[in-house]
C-alpha cells in the first residue's frame, strides 16, 4: 500500500468537532467523502456545517468558489453503514469507550471491502484491544488527529500490535498526502504527546498543591521564562478539566500506576465540582462576563547591586555573566579556585545559584537563592526565584534588582525543589528519552510531535541536547532526593546517556 489514491472514497464515522474536521481535511485533499453517524439526522446536519466552513474559507480568501463548489459535489451522508461500502479508507471518530468502537468495526468488516484501510482516532484507548474483536486485525491503525483537525498538523500514526506494516505505511503516506505531518508510533499509552506530555501538567499542578505559588504566576513563569506558549493551567482550562484529568488517569491507570503519572488531587476536585474550564465558564480561573485573570507574582523595582562575582562555570546559565556586564554592572571573574557549583555572588556574600533539583535552604555550602532554567536567558522577560530560608531581605532584594537590571521581571516563589521551569523540563526530557528506548517512537519523531501537538518551544529530546543529559539527570536526583517516591528516578536510558556523555567529555 501507498497513499490511498484521490480518487478513493474516505468515510468518516462519528460526526461531532473530531469527525467533522478529519472529513474537511480528507474533502479538500480531493477525496469523495462519506459521512455516518448512529444519531438520525447527525449526518446531514455535518454536511451543511462542513459547507458553511468552506464559505468562510473562501471568504477568507483560501478557497476558490471553483474549489468550494467541487468539494461540496464530492461530500455527502448516508443513513446506513451499507452506505460506505466503496470507502477505501474509513476513520471512526466517536465516543471513547472500548466496546463501541470494537462493534463498529465488527460491523465495518462485513461491509467494506477486503482492501478498505480502517483507522481509529482513539486519544486514549489501546489501538490494540480496539482491533482484538476484529477478524482482520492487520488492516486497523491509529490515526490520531489533533483537534482542531484543519488547522494542526501533526497526526499520531499508530501502530497495534496486530497492526500490518503496510496498513501503517498507507495511512502514514495518505496523511503526508493530505498536508499533514505524520509520525509513527506505538501502541503505548498516550502515544507520543499524551505520554510525553504528562509532566507539563503535573509538576504544575503539584507546585500548586505545595503552594509553590499560584496558578497565575506558575503559567507566566512556564510562558516567559521557558519559552511555552501556553502555561499548563490556562491550557487545561482550554482542554477541558474533565478531558485532561480523563487522560491522565488512563494513563495511569495503563501504566499499572506508575507513580511518574499520578493524576493531580487538586484538578480532581475541579472536575468532581463541574469546573472544567472555558466551557463551563469556570476552571483554575473565571471565564465569566466581567471577570479579568489574575495577575501573576512580581516583585516591585529594586535597585540592582553595582558589583557581583562569577564563580565557576554557571552552566546552562553561562550567558548571565555577559548579560549582568552588558546592563552595566561590574563583573568580577574568580577563575583560581575550582567550585563544584557555578554561582553569582552577591555583595554580601549570598549566592545565587541555577536550581538543580535541590532546595536552596538544603544547599549547606551558604546562604543560597535559586534561580530557574530559561529557555533563553538573553530574550526570556520573567525569571523565577527561590529564595533560602536563612536568606536576608537585603539580599533577596539584590538578587531582584539583579534581574530586573537585566530586563527581566521577577517573580519570588517558594523554596521548593526544582522550581518551575527546570523540574518540567527535566521530567520532559527523561520522559521523552525513554519513549524513544522503549520504541514508542524514534526520537525525530518524538520532538516533532511535541513542538507540533502542544507547540512546545523545542523538543525534550533537542532541549537534553542543549543542556546535557548530565544536568538533566542532576535535576531529577535532587528532586529524588526531596520527593522519594520513585516519581523523580531517572530513567535507565538517561541515566546511560548521561554516562556515556560525562565519559564523551572527560576523554
């Protein structure tokens, strides 16, 4: 198999905001596109909201009337399953439950001819046990759109443990065909994105639950200081609380609860309380008329210290020496003694150092402030820290007036391992690199689905490049340390990588 000729009838089965968006998708890469959906009239009624979407498209100026009117010629609905019997490839887009979908294609096979490629959009479910019911279990793969269809373009390519390498190779080339980026992977849970993902959402939410800080100051730090576009609670509140936390409880719940994906309490009790979000006018924050978001933790104007002192090699951080003497303050390099520990002096003698998985007050080497990972420190408007409990208000007011000479907004949080920035990533990266040794997917793959599904600023994979597999793995053996829950515990991959890098270098 190849991808499926244009000519070739797509079906789509399930016709809510999924269904409808993977058949405008099909329709305007040329295909004959048949809609079927159990619920009377459902059909018909996606066929008209399809039409009015190409209007708007060619209002929009990306269709021509030409174009519109030929694509309307090619879609229609059809009250039976019988209807879809020509359809070389049928995806099924309806409610996730298990034995609903395995009936429908129970159904399909009796219907469709031996050639027809059949595809779930399963998110959450095992595409596996999807096609265990079936007698052909070879010709079913996963095609996991993202929502909404037509915009975004990545599409998960799912293979069963059943699943025929030509199937997945069909549908693979058939959604390159169609203008979007496929990837292959696995049948694991949450395939790439919603597997690798996870931690985004958790290290936030379990910050919250710490009261670290507030959901306000957490998603701006996460968006100015690491790059991401959207910070996980207003992405949740976005989502959907309900669909998100059902996510990661599948998840879990597949992984035999492990504990790196255990659900959060706190969003728990916003979904038992029916605040899921935007549409429910309700979530971590107000979507009503009149209601504004709250506004996130940022320190006052202090004024910056006329001297400091670079100690040592400040690793990912390494750019702050020149940007401290670019804003004008006096840099004074200590290059004789050898530190363990990169660390900007402060006048009276306080360190500031980049958090790596520990908490300030735990560090007996000084008087110690954390700072967090930025995904640049040069263009990155908020930088979070994390002051020692011994820390004076001097001080404290130093390292503030440090960054805001810097340009940088501050944000002051509590002193709890990791941080915000630095325990996300870090998680990121393990999880990402032991998806790509456990074969859920290659690791070209892997980033591409993380910077095009959740539009992460860099993939985990290219961002443990840049920081080094050994930092990663420092990160997450002070958090370890701080959290012995066997959550934190690097991975074996990781962990060889990182050895084989520290070896790399000292050779």
């Amino acid at each position: 198999m190849t991808a499926i000729d244009r000519t070739g009838t797509v079906a789509v089965v399930g016709t809510g905001t999924m269904g409808q968006g993977i058949a405008q998708v099909a329709l305007l890469a040329g295909h004959p596109v048949r809609l079927y959906d159990v619920a009377p009239g459902r059909a018909g009624t996606a066929v008209d909201a399809i039409a009015v979407r190409l209007d708007r498209l060619v209002e929009k100026g990306r269709l021509t009337a030409e174009e519109r009117d030929a694509a309307r010629g090619r879609l229609g609905a059809v009250t039976e399953l019988g209807g879809l019997a020509d359809a070389r490839l049928v995806v099924e887009a309806i409610l996730e439950e298990l034995g609903a979908k395995q009936q429908l294609f129970t159904a399909l096979e009796s219907v469709v001819s031996e050639d027809c490629l059949l595809a779930t959009n399963t998110s959450s479910l095992s595409v596996t046990a999807v096609g265990g019911a079936l007698s052909r279990p070879g010709r079913l793969v996963g095609l996991h759109f993202f929502n909404p269809a037509p915009l975004l373009p990545l599409v998960e390519v799912v293979s069963g443990f059943a699943t025929d390498e030509a199937a997945a190779k069909c549908a693979h080339d058939t959604a390159a065909a169609w203008g979007k980026t496929p990837v292959r992977c696995a049948d694991t849970p949450g395939f790439i994105v919603n597997r690798v993902a996870r931690p985004f959402y958790a290290e936030a939410f379990r910050l919250y639950e710490e009261r670290a800080a507030d959901p306000a100051t957490i998603d701006a730090v996460l968006r100015e200081s690491g790059g991401f576009r959207m910070g996980p609670f207003e992405l949740t509140d976005l989502i959907g609380q309900d669909v998100n936390e059902a996510v990661t409880r599948s998840v879990w719940e597949s992984c035999f609860h492990d504990p790196r994906f255990t659900p959060s309490l706190a969003q728990r009790r916003l979904v038992e309380s029916g605040l899921h979000g935007r549409k429910s006018g309700r979530g971590w924050y107000a979507y009503g008329e009149g209601e504004s978001r709250p506004e996130p933790h940022t320190a006052e104007p202090r004024k910056a210290p006329a001297t400091v002192g670079v100690h040592g090699d400040l690793g990912p951080a390494a750019v702050l020496a020149e940007l401290i003497a670019e804003a004008g303050i006096e840099v004074t390099r200590d290059r004789t003694s050898f530190v363990s520990e990169g660390f900007i002096a402060l006048p009276g003698g306080t360190r500031l150092t980049l958090t790596d998985g520990s908490a300030a007050t735990t560090d007996l080497s000084g008087t110690h402030i954390r700072f967090d990972l930025a995904l640049d420190y040069r263009t990155a408007t908020r930088i979070a820290l994390a002051p020692s409990d011994l820390v004076s208000p001097e001080a404290l007011s130093d390292a503030i007036g440090l960054f805001q000479a810097l340009g940088k907004q501050v944000s002051v949080i509590d002193d709890v391992p990791g941080m915000i920035v630095a325990r996300t990533v870090a998680m990121l990266a393990d999880f990402a690199t032991e998806a790509v040794a456990r074969a859920v997917a290659g690791a070209e793959d892997v980033d591409t689905a993380m910077r095009l599904g959740v539009n992460y600023p860099r993939g985990p994979l290219e961002w443990a490049d840049e920081l080094g597999a050994g930092w990663v793995r420092r990160v997450l053996w002070g958090l370890d340390d701080a959290y012995p829950t066997g959550r934190y515990v690097p991975s074996q991959p990781l962990l060889r990588r990182a050895t084989a890098e520290g070896k790399l270098f000292s050779s």
